[in-house]
C-alpha cells in the first residue's frame, strides 16, 4: 500500500516571494481532512535539472506525486516539457484544451498578432500522449494523470486548482493510497490550556491544535485500529461543549435567519467594519443582512444610531451601557430583527486600570423580544486578533441565542450576560 503525497510547487515567481503560495496550504488541508498524509512538500525555481531530480527522488519513494505549476503558455512553463523528457514521450494537444482556447482567441483577439497569440496559447493545452488529461472548467490549461508513475500536474492558479479538485480527487481514491481515520473538530470559546486540560486518554490518537479567532480547531488521527477511540473523543467533545462545536457559527446564523425570515445588522466601532465585511462575503446575505454602521467616533455613535451623547459621557464610549444603546440603535435605524454592536480599545495605547487594552463589550439585541445581552470580553491580542476575536465572539453569542437552550446555560460566557438595559 502507497504511503502518501509529496507535493511539488514549483514557480520562481512563488520562491521569490513575488506570490504567495497558497496552493500548499489548500493541498494541505483537504488531504488531512480525508485522512490522506502529505509526506513532504517543496517549492522550486523554474529550473529543469531541480524539478526532474526532485520528480525522481519523490517517484523512488512510492508516493504519489502532486506537481503544481508549469501548465502555462511561456517559455518557462516547463512541466509538459519536462514529463516528456523523463518518460521519452512526446506532447499532443488535449481535444478538448485546444478546442476551447482556439474558441477564446477567435472571439476575443481582433488583432493582426491573432495567429500568432493562439499558437502561443495551444501550448498549455499540451499533455504527454500517455497521460489523461484533468478537465480544467475555469482556465485554458488541462491538469495531467499519468498512471506508471502515480503523477498528478495541475497549474499554479488557486481557483484552477479548486475547480479541478473534484476529478483529481476521484484520481487519488482510485489508487492504493493510505487513509487514516479523521476529525476535525472546532471548539469556539475554549482556549488551548483549557481544551488540553479537558481531552479524554485515548492511546494511538494524535491530537494537533490550531487556534481559532476565538478558539481552537482540534485534529484527531489514528489508524484503522484505533478509529473508536477518534470517534469516543470526538463524541465527548460535543457533549463537553454541545453549543460550541460548529464550524462556521456566522454561516449557521446566516442559514438560520434566512430559514426564519429573520433580518440582521451590525454596529461596529472597534471592529472598523470586519463584521459586516465578514457577513458579506456570504453570498445571497442580501435577503437577510440590513446593513453595518462603523461608528468610530463618538460623534458618529449618536448621528448614525442614536446613543444619547449623555449616555458616552457618564459611562464611556467603551461600556455596557454604549454597547446596548448601539445595537438597539441598529435595529431601529435598520429596522433588522436581530442586531450586534462592538466598542472596545484595539491598542496598543487608550486603555486603562478599569478597562485595559484588549477590554471589548458586546451587545446583541433582539428586537421580536426587545431584550438586549452584554458581555465584557478581554481580548489583549494585538489590534488584528483582537478585532478576529472580538468578531467572533459576536456571532457564536448570536447563534447560541437563536438555537440554545438557555436553561442548560450552554453559552460558555452566558454568567458574563445581562439582560437588564431597558
């Protein structure tokens, strides 16, 4: 049985930081959450000896090799080149690469260097005459399978690569490739130390731990012989923290409102706009999101939402009491059911011995009941997760509160809550 992937980048452009390789990252991920192991994974100049030698080197191991990059229609696109040269074979164009680009260029280029364009394009519709080509539905150039040596070519493109990913997928599973039982579980709200302190024994499982904005996703692996063990720790976590395992509490607030024909908005100081920038990049949140009010001055507070400019003077921009009057200004001047409101001190400078840098309040409103929550939250992270946690926490509050039970006080900070402001 094939042990794993190696993975291959290569691209000058990527080892000399000109972009950022995000493909090893996306490669990466998907191959763990399906129990897949990647072995090893290099970035290479566009350099012919460097990739075959590599190439080679990953083939004697018994690995499946993943290549990214060189499907291009330049002089240093060489990984067609270079395949063809390893296996004495010889490039033909892909029928379907070719008929597609030969389309693209009739419509799109007018101009007397047509001819000449497209036959610089053909060339990353080339694949060796053994291999089979994987459908590319968003680029030009197809990916390549080779079958005698277990090699996968897909471009350096990341949406090339996701639009590919499905076939290439299907390539892997019908290979014998090792799979090892997987979990990957989010626990929003829980910190390392606490989550670690917490963990059941359980012999041949490998736990990792990536922290979340506000929280930590914990990886479970273990072989075949040990895959209850992955599934009894998994099982204890929910029941651990039944309202805090769930991957994207913001997409389950999304899909609740719309279920429910609830509407939302969102009233941000601290924050500077993450939070409605964060709902937006839902698609079709149109139907369910009113709207954002980045309230960053004090002035802004009271024109946009209406908080008594009394209020901010008595208890400060940064308290409870701006919080609330914040988010149920958002509903009203929204006319949204539900709402949320940030206010706190990013940093590094403002903050004080009562409230300290970090220190933030969050407010949720809602408006079918006409009660509004607060908690104070101390974030002390630096301004970037400071504002990813403060954000986070929003909306896992939101979520609790239209899906929890509140009688089990499943909201890990419901003691912190309030429902006394007016």
């Amino acid at each position: 049985m094939r042990k794993g992937v190696r993975l291959c980048i290569t691209g000058s452009e990527v080892m000399n930081g000109f972009v950022l390789d995000r493909n090893t990252q996306f490669f990466a991920s998907e191959l763990y959450a399906r129990g897949y192991e990647l072995i090893e994974s290099r970035i290479l100049h566009d350099d012919r000896e460097q990739i075959l030698k590599t190439w080679r080197e990953f083939a004697a191991t018994g690995d499946i090799i993943v290549n990214s990059g060189g499907l291009g229609p330049t002089s240093d696109d060489l990984t067609v080149d270079l395949l063809c040269e390893w296996l004495n074979d010889t490039p033909v164009y892909d029928p379907h690469s070719e008929k597609r680009t030969r389309y693209f260029f009739e419509k799109r280029v007018r101009d007397r260097t047509k001819a000449l364009s497209i036959e610089v394009a053909l060339r990353q519709t080339r694949l060796p005459s053994r291999a089979r080509a994987i459908k590319n539905t968003v680029g030009l150039a197809p990916g390549i399978f080779l079958p005698e040596i277990n090699f996968i070519a897909l471009p350096g493109f990341p949406e090339e690569i996701r639009g590919m990913w499905k076939e290439t997928l299907g390539i892997m599973e019908s290979l014998s490739l090792a799979r090892q039982e997987t979990k990957i579980i989010p626990v929003w709200g829980v910190g390392e130390s606490q989550l670690f302190t917490q963990l059941p024994e359980a012999p041949g499982v490998t736990v990792g731990v990536h922290a979340l904005p506000w929280g930590c996703r914990l990886f479970l692996r273990a072989d075949s012989q040990h895959a209850e063990a992955v599934a009894g720790m998994a099982g204890e976590l929910q029941k651990k923290y039944p309202q805090q395992v769930v991957e994207d509490p913001l997409a389950e607030v999304i899909a609740y409102c719309k279920a429910n024909a609830l509407t939302l908005s969102v009233a941000e100081s601290c924050t500077g706009g993450l939070a409605g920038k964060q709902v937006t990049d839902h698609a079709g949140v149109s139907v369910i999101f009113k709207g954002s009010a980045v309230t960053y001055a004090n002035e802004a507070k009271t024109a946009l939402l209406g908080v008594d400019p009394t209020l901010i003077v008595t208890h400060g921009a940064v308290s409870a009491d701006c919080a609330a009057a914040m988010a149920r200004g958002a509903a009203e001047r929204f006319t949204s059911t539900l709402s949320l409101a940030f206010t706190g001190i990013a940093g590094p400078d403002g903050g004080t011995t009562d409230k300290p840098v970090g220190t933030v309040f969050v407010a949720l409103h809602d408006a079918r009941s006409g009660e509004t929550h607060v908690a104070r939250f101390l974030f002390p992270f630096g301004r970037e997760r400071f504002r990813g946690a403060t954000v986070a926490c929003g909306f896992l509050a939101l979520w609790q509160h239209l899906v929890g039970d509140r009688s089990a006080r499943v909201f890990p900070l419901s003691e912190f809550f309030s429902a006394g402001f007016p």
